[in-house]
C-alpha cells in the first residue's frame, strides 16, 4: 500500500471516529430528553387521575345537592297542596 493511500485511509478513519463520537453524544442527549419526558408525562398522568378522581367526587356532591333540592320540591309541592285544601 502506498503512503498516499495510507494517509488517505487514516483520514477516512479519523471521520469515522469523530463520526461515531458525536452519534455517542447525539445518543446520550436524545436519552436525556427521553428520560425527561417519560418523567413529565408520569407526572401529568398522575394529575390526571387525580382531576377525574376530584370530578367523580364534586359530580357526586352535586347530583346528591341536586337530589336534596328535588326533595325539598316536592315536600314544598306536598305542603303546599295540604295548605289549599284548608
């Protein structure tokens, strides 16, 4: 082999290398970002189910108010109804 073509093969050879090094470091950010994101979406799931937990509770304070209400109607109804028959 000639030294040109040595030479020539030596560059090719320190790309390569240099190549491969910042694919290493590219690789080590996307893992860091990745790992970041799987924590922040961890973190916005677990908001979420505890939003739909609080929801279900206030949907079920409502409907009971609600109820309270219905009931409250229909004695007002019932009373009413006996005072006119007075």
């Amino acid at each position: 082999m000639s030294l040109e073509n040595m030479e020539a093969l030596e560059v090719r050879v320190r790309r390569l290398v240099n190549l491969v090094q910042e694919l290493k470091q590219t690789n080590e950010g996307l893992k860091d970002d990745l790992q970041q994101a799987t924590e922040r979406l961890a973190k916005q799931s677990e908001l979420f189910s505890d939003w739909e937990e609080e929801r279900g509770d206030i949907r079920k304070r409502i409907e009971t108010v609600l109820g309270d209400l219905d009931f409250l109607e229909c004695s007002d109804e019932v009373a009413g109804g006996i005072g006119d028959k007075s």
